[in-house]
C-alpha cells in the first residue's frame, strides 16, 4: 500500500501501571521514547482493525495517553509498518489472547509505529473539550491563535464526536493545530475542564445539607477483560439511605469484540516477569 500524502490518526495507549495475567501492560510516551519503534498488538475492536490495515508507511500518529487521570496528546510518531497479523491473539499467555483466531486465517492485524517527538506542551482532552465547547467569538486569548479553522478542526475530531474507539483518523487541519498547540502552549493559567453552573441558587439554611454530586468518568476512560462492570455504583445516598449496589457481571460475559479496546503496547513483551 502507497500514498502520495500521509494520512493522519490517532492512537491510544495507557501510560499508567495495570497488570494483567501477570504482566504490565503499560506504554506511556516515556515507553515509546525509549524504544523508538513499536508493534501496535493488542487491538481487539474490528473499527480500529480495518482503520490500522487502511495506514501505509510514512502516516502520521497523534500519540494520545487514555485511561489516566488526565488524557491528552502526549508526543507525536509515525507508521513504519503496515498492517500484518497480531501474532500475540494467539499466544496464550497473552493478556488479549483470541482463542477464536487461527494463525492460518488471521482474524486481528497490527503496524509498527515509529516515535518522532514528545509533545512541547501536553495537549489534554479537557482543552480539546473546552475549545470544541467554545463559540468561535468566544476564544480565549492565550490560545487566539489557532483561529476559527482551528476550532472547527477540533470540534470535527473523533476523540471529541466518539471518544472511545482507540484507532482514529484525523485530518490534515487537525494535525496541524495539535502541532502548533504543542509549540506554543499557553493554556497552563487557563480555567477549564469544569462548567460553572450559571442557574440561581436558592439561599441555604444554617441547618441545611449539602448534596454531593456523584462523580462520573470521562467518556475517554477505556475498560479491558479484566474489568468487572457494576450497575448503579455511582448512585448517590439520598436522605441517609444508600441505594442497594446493582448486579455485577463479568466483562467476559459481555461480548468485547466490536467494544471499545485500548491497544495494550509493547511493555508486554519487554517487561519480563
């Protein structure tokens, strides 16, 4: 596969410790950093198989850090490879071993992905979310400078429209502004990331108890096989009584394939128990 001009994505990849069948399958820009080039195994999500085999060499990777505490485009890399079969579906130690895929009829694929660069300034969701949020007029100064074409670049990214799925496209235009934003920075005194209600409030009593909002996850924050999903966790206590927690069930009984996955990085097979 060829191309005259690059295409452009988005790829995910935990930069925070988690341990599955007693390996780690972190893989933060620090990992890619030091390695240089990469195979992209792990992909269990046919949306993000069919975007890695569309990739030819020389495409261009936002390297994104998911399912963290603070998500966002962390460095910058490239494809050196296209797409050929996830040899890690069927090794069973694997932590993403695919009993279901055959070596001689190769249900998953992956690329080799090349670092280029850390990013200059870590461009985090929320900012994304912020600018995607703002009206064109409303801009704030200190990031002024990626003009109206760049927050309609941003308002048309996946990461924004979908979120979850961990292979993305990206146009030119938007690679561009997460350049320049990487450059440039200066969002580091800026206000974002949390809406302040604009509804009146009531005046409270001396005896009155405050509500606690119950917490919620960023829809970015990506679940694996090993996750058990709970139903009604986050409900909040009302009047002293607390809900009764909901059934659980296994993530093995939902069906993953076809669900949002987060490619689990080379550290697998460098981290040797």
């Amino acid at each position: 596969m060829t191309s005259t001009r690059p295409k452009y994505w988005l790829m995910k990849a935990e930069p925070d410790a988690r341990v599955v069948k007693g390996k780690d399958v972190k893989f933060s820009v620090d990992d890619f950093e030091a390695v240089r080039t990469t195979p992209w195994e792990g992909v269990r999500n046919f949306e993000a198989r069919n975007l890695m085999k569309q990739m030819a060499i020389g495409d261009k990777i936002l390297f994104y850090h998911s399912n963290c505490k603070n998500p966002g485009i962390a460095g910058f890399a490239e494809v050196s490879k296209e797409a050929y079969p996830d040899y890690t579906a069927w090794d069973s130690s694997h932590p993403y071993f695919d009993p279901k895929t055959k070596q001689d009829d190769p249900k998953w694929f992956m690329i080799d992905a090349t670092f280029l660069a850390r990013a200059g300034h870590f461009v985090p969701l929320s900012l994304l979310r912020h600018v995607a949020d703002s009206a064109n007029s409303d801009l704030p100064d200190e990031i002024a400078y990626i003009g109206i074409d760049g927050v309609k670049a941003i308002k048309a990214m996946p990461l924004i429209t979908r979120g979850r799925l961990s292979v993305q496209p990206v146009n030119e235009e938007c690679w561009g502004v997460i350049q320049m934003m990487s450059e440039k920075g200066g969002w580091e005194e800026m206000a974002f990331g949390k809406k302040k209600s604009t509804a009146t409030r009531k005046p409270s009593t001396k005896d009155s108890v405050p509500i606690q909002k119950a917490k919620t996850n960023s829809t970015d924050d990506n679940r694996s096989n090993a996750v058990v999903a709970e139903v009604g966790a986050s409900e909040e206590i009302v009047d002293g009584v607390k809900p009764k927690k909901g059934k659980k069930r296994k993530a093995s009984e939902v069906d993953q394939v076809g669900a949002e996955d987060v490619p689990r990085r080379r550290s697998v097979r460098t981290k040797k128990e």
